[in-house]
C-alpha cells in the first residue's frame, strides 16, 4: 500500500458561494429547457439551445446590460484598475480543468496532456463589470481630491494654530 492510499480523504466545508451557483445553475437550466419548449419558432428554439449556462446566468440573473465590459480582479488589475470598495463579484462557471491545461500547453507550443479523470471539474470564475471598477484616471481623480482635501485640512489647522498665539492681553 502506498502513502496515499493509506490517508483518508478529508471532507471538504461546503463553499457557500459554490452551493449558491449550483442552485442558480439548476435555475438557469430550468428556464433554459422551459425557453426551449415554450419558442414559437425553431430559430428561437436553436437560440435557447446555443445559450450557456453562463450567458444565461449573466444576462437573467445577473443583469448584465448587454456590451458590458466584464473582467477577473486581475484582468482589471492589469489594466490599472481598482475595484471599489464593498463591491460584489459575479460567479460564473470557470473553464473546466482540462481545458485550462491544454490551453497552457498549447501557449508553451507542447501537447495537451492526457486526461487524468479530473478534467470535469469546473472551478468558479470571479467577474466584476465594468461599473465595478475605478479606471486609472478615476483613481488619479481621488488621489487628487483626497490631497487637495487633506492640504485644506493643514490650512485650516494652522490658522487655528496661529490664532491660538495671539496674546490678546497685549492687544488689549
């Protein structure tokens, strides 16, 4: 027996946020296969038919306003962006696995590896749209804000202080 068999599997917590788009993906494909049997016409029965869970989930459950820009934390990072603060991302489905490593692989210009069994795993994927985010020039614009703010602060502040050194009995 090797090491690895010997060790149990240890039981992984639920992730809430997992759980959550399972059941908004029961829910999507549900309305999915209802769009399906209810289209008046065959083009919009092929429509329903050509929707991914994804697209579903952004545009009915999401609201996703059509052409907005979506991205990861890191994709906005690399842009020079900042999510705000207290601002909530959209989870969707990830590529699964197998898909990521053959994408990997074909970057390197190697050969995609073999299944291993675990290629079915779907991670999630974290999006914020574009209404989420602080572009480079808004985030210019605070800085400068908060920096005019704190120099007035500092004048104020040292107008109190030199009023405070006025020997009021001299002048009197």
């Amino acid at each position: 027996m090797t090491k690895t068999e010997n060790t149990p599997k240890r039981e992984r917590k639920p992730n809430p946020n997992r759980e959550k788009l399972l059941q908004m993906s029961a829910d999507a494909r549900s309305l999915k296969d209802r769009m399906i049997q209810e289209a008046e016409t065959a083009e919009e029965a092929f429509w329903w038919t050509a929707q991914t869970l994804n697209s579903i989930l952004l545009k009915y459950f999401y609201r996703v306003p059509e052409g907005m820009e979506l991205g990861t934390f890191h994709q906005w990072k690399a842009k020079g962006c900042i999510i705000k603060k207290g601002e909530k991302a959209l989870i969707i489905w990830g590529q699964p696995l197998s898909a990521q490593r053959a994408e990997k692989a074909q970057a390197k210009g190697e050969e995609a590896p073999e299944e291993d069994g675990n290629g079915e795993y779907f991670p999630m994927c974290f999006l914020f749209r574009a209404d989420q985010v602080l572009t480079p020039e808004q985030v210019e614009a605070e800085k400068t804000k908060r920096q005019e703010a704190k120099e007035k602060r500092e004048q104020i502040s040292q107008a109190i202080q030199d009023l405070q050194t006025v020997d009021l009995d001299s002048i009197l």
